[in-house]
C-alpha cells in the first residue's frame, strides 16, 4: 500500500529532478537577458515563446542564433587607417 502523507515522499517521486532543476533556471536567465536587450518587441516575444515552448531545443536555438555578438577587438584593431586625420598631426 502506499502512503501519501505530506512528510512522504510519494511512490512516483516530485516530479522535479536536478537537471530540470537547472533547466528551468538556465530558461528564466535567458528570458530576463532576451526582455532587457534591445531587440524589437516581435523578436522578443517570438524567442520568449520558443524558449518557453521547447526549453531544452529554445536555449540550444537561442545560444548560436539569438544571442547580440560582441566584438573582442584590441583597441589598435578598432582604428583603421582611413580614420587618420589627412594632412595633419598623424596621431589624435
């Protein structure tokens, strides 16, 4: 027989194991990081619907398609040449 008091555990376990634990934390980080960027409404929403649809595929999807790239330059490759004043002091 089983028992389902509130201090057992019951037969089937809780439901919640730890990897979907992390997943559903891994979902809400991105859903805040993808309403505080500055993307267009529509983009929002769609990606927000996709990660809440397909958690595990919306994350993966979203981490090499939605994310903002960011540019790893050193500042001398930020400069090119033609942005050197002409006819005067070669440095700013």
């Amino acid at each position: 027989m089983y028992s389902y008091g509130l201090l057992l555990k019951p037969p089937g376990g809780y439901g919640i194991s730890a990897l979907s634990l992390i997943i559903l934390i891994l979902d809400i980080i991105v859903i805040v990081s993808i309403v505080g960027s500055h993307k267009t409404f529509l983009v929002k929403l769609v990606w927000v619907l996709v990660i809440l649809f397909l958690p595990v595929l919306g994350l993966i999807l979203y981490f090499f398609l939605g994310r903002e790239r960011r540019v790893n330059a050193s500042p001398g490759q930020l400069r090119s040449s033609r942005d050197a004043p002409r006819g005067g002091c070669p440095w700013p």
